[in-house]
C-alpha cells in the first residue's frame, strides 16, 4: 500500500523491484539507465560507491513513478528526438534528509552539467534531481521549439504551492517536423596523437564503432616538435559520450580527449533490407522534397557479394543498383 511504502530505499532495492517487475524489457532498461545516472551523481557527492546509495526523497514512491512513468511513455510513443527547453534555477536554500542545502542541490546541478540553464526570480526548488536526471539521459537539444506542425499537447500538476505564484505544471508538445531535413544535436571528440603504429588504427574505429562512434575520421596533421601525428575525430549521441572516451584511452596512446555538443541538420533517413539475386543487402535511404530518394547499397554486403561472385567492389555496386533502380524490394 502506498501508504506503508517508506520514503529511503537503497539502489540495489530500487534494482531489485524494477527487475521484478511485470514491466517490458524496454522500459525495464531505461528505468534502471535514469536510477544508475542519479545513483552515480549521488556516489561522487557523498564520496561512496553506487550500491552503497540509499536515495531518500527519491526512494518514496512517488518518485519512482515518475522515473518509471517516465521510460513507460518512452517505450510507448517512441519518439524520434526529445528536445528540452534551457531549464530555470531558482535560488535559496532547501530541507532534505542531509539538512539544509543551497539550491539548486547538489545532485541536481551535477546532473545539469553540460546542459543550458537560466537564472529564475524564485526563492525555491524550480528543479528536483528527479526531473534532471530525465532531462540529462532523455533530452537530446536545448534550442526551444523546432520547426514542427503540433499534434498533440500534455500537461502534468504537481500538488506543492509554489510560494513565487508560478504554475507547478509541465507540459509536453508532440509535433512533427514541418521541413525536409531536421536539427540533431551530437557530441563531437578528437584526440591526436603522434607515437602510435599505424597498423592500430583500424582496430581503435572498431572500438570507437562499438561504442556509439556514428562516424570517425582519421586526418594526417603535423604534430609539437615537427613530428607528423593523426587527428582523431569522432561524431557520437551525447548519451554514449563516455563510452566513446573510454575506447579512445582503452585502444590508443592518448593522454586526452576533447569534446564538444555540436548541431546538424540531416536529411530522413533510414534503412532497408533487399532481397537481391545475390543475397539480402542492408540499403541506406535518404529522402527529401523536390528529389528522388537516394539509395545506397552496405559496404560490407557488397563487399560479401564481390567476394562471392568473384567481381571487383565497383562491378557488385553496378549489378546492385541496377537491381534498386527498377523498384523491387
């Protein structure tokens, strides 16, 4: 009963209920990703280890509604990109199980790192580490409303009065991209390096690619004391920065790694798999207004298909796209 659910619980508590639970794989794994995020700010705070974290406020039940609510409608609608708006910092000071403590609280501006934020005229708490840790792991930009038709528009009320006289709302607005192409937010990495085997950097982008890499490049430039080195830059999702890093000191010489939130503008695109004389072809698609969509067949099958057919790469791409071009799927 909610009524006898207590305000504390340990993280290895809160694990063991949403992997008990009835709930999808899905939202399962999110649910667990927004809890790990808080539990490991927490750890780095209070100078402890994860699954020594015992979450107070946060343990009650209303908050882990919200953080599981939250990976439920996730899974549910499916979004193609969240986007948040800068969000406001109230001022003074806040009562919690650890005693009184400036605001915003700690954890909240740990997990606002990277993130833009605006000072608010109010003397109180205007964001909870619960509502951060949802933006840090979901959000995925800060630019304010996109170019988009609205669909569909939610709101969400808190009980607690806020003392400034300011809604106690959220509201979420689902829309679809009015253009051709739309913004996405990606972190871009590099690191250079000038004393290691030339031989070691196809192995380094399998790591990098295995961690979240979407694109890496290799630049030759001309490194400290005249010596000629390798620019290494790589374009990932925000979420999977610190994988990235890790691959980048786990399988090469660098000491550092710089990174920095970066946006684009892309076309749709998506991928399919044809069924060809020559076997199955994973297809990248990009479409947009005024032209034809653009098909272009996998590296590695048509590399499969030369092998197999005993043809160059160039003469497999030729057959392949002949095939595309009459429309069959």
């Amino acid at each position: 009963m909610p009524g006898t659910w207590p305000k504390e619980r340990s993280y290895p508590e809160i694990q063991k209920i949403i992997r008990g639970s009835a709930l999808s794989k899905g939202v399962k794994e999110l649910s667990l990703t927004l809890f790990q995020t808080l539990a490991g700010v927490e750890a780095r705070i209070h100078g402890t280890r994860t699954e020594k974290v015992h979450f107070h406020e946060i343990g009650a039940l209303d908050s882990i509604v919200d953080l599981v609510g939250v990976a439920v409608a996730r899974d549910y609608f499916r979004p193609d990109r969240i986007l948040a708006s800068p969000l406001p910092l109230g001022q003074g000071f806040v009562d919690c199980a650890h005693g009184r403590l400036p605001l915003p609280a700690p954890a909240t501006l740990e997990l606002l790192k990277n993130i833009p934020v605006v000072s608010f005229p109010a003397d109180e708490e205007t964001v909870t580490p619960t509502g951060a840790v949802i933006i840090r792991v979901l959000a995925q930009g800060f630019n304010g409303y996109p170019s988009m038709k609205v669909d569909r528009i939610g709101y969400g009320a808190g009980t607690r009065e806020s003392r400034s006289g300011i809604p106690n709302l959220l509201r979420v607005v689902w829309g679809q991209d009015s253009r051709d192409w739309r913004a996405e937010s990606v972190c871009q990495m590099e690191s250079t390096v000038d004393d290691m085997n030339p031989e070691i950097y196809a192995g380094l982008r399998e790591e990098l690619e295995a961690a979240g890499a979407l694109e890496v490049y290799f630049s030759p430039i001309q490194a400290k004391k005249d010596r000629p080195g390798v620019l290494i830059r790589v374009l990932c999702e925000g979420k999977n920065r610190e994988r990235v890093a890790e691959a980048f000191f786990r399988g090469s010489s660098t000491s550092g790694v710089r990174f920095q939130q970066m946006e684009r503008y892309c076309l749709p695109r998506s991928q399919e798999v044809y069924q060809t004389p020559w076997g199955p072809v994973r297809v990248k698609r990009v479409e947009g207004k005024g032209r034809e969509p653009w098909l272009h067949p996998e590296y590695e099958d048509l590399k499969t298909i030369a092998r197999k057919e005993k043809a160059t790469l160039f003469a497999a791409e030729k057959m392949v796209k002949e095939f595309l071009s009459r429309g069959v799927k």
